[in-house]
C-alpha cells in the first residue's frame, strides 16, 4: 500500500500511557466459579505518536489541561 504524504502540518506527541488488564476466567476448576483479575500498569517509556498539529493547538490551550501538556520548545503555541 502506498503512503501518503500527509497534507496538513504534523507534530510528534509524547503521552505516558496507563494500561488496565482485565482477565475473566470462568469455567474452571472444581467450583465452575468465576475470577476477575485486574492490574494496572504503566510502561517505563512514553508513547510517542505523529498527530496532525491543527487538532494538538487547541489541546494545548484548553486551560482545563493546564499543567499537564507542556509545549516546552514552544513550536506549536507561536502559530
């Protein structure tokens, strides 16, 4: 398949990702019983992902995020 060039100013995007694993056994054992086990985790290494920049801007002027998305080189609030 092709790749396309992407048409709109893009920018790289670090977010430190919490993962929940849920696992459902059922049927096993004597009892039949069902068991839940849950284990939050959090990678050592951020995530980094390429985002179109128009839908990032805003994101990071939403003052309900203040604090917590940072633009430390300041390549995206000057435009």
């Amino acid at each position: 398949m092709p790749l396309h060039k992407p048409k709109a100013e893009s920018t790289l995007v670090q977010f430190t990702l919490d993962v929940r694993v849920v696992a459902r056994v059922s049927g096993r054992g004597r009892s039949g019983a069902a068991s839940v086990v849950v284990r939050d985790l959090t990678p050592p290494v951020p995530v980094v992902v390429r985002m179109p920049a128009p839908p990032v801007r805003p994101m990071l002027r939403d003052p309900s995020r203040h604090g917590g998305l940072q633009d430390p080189d300041g390549r995206l609030a000057s435009s």
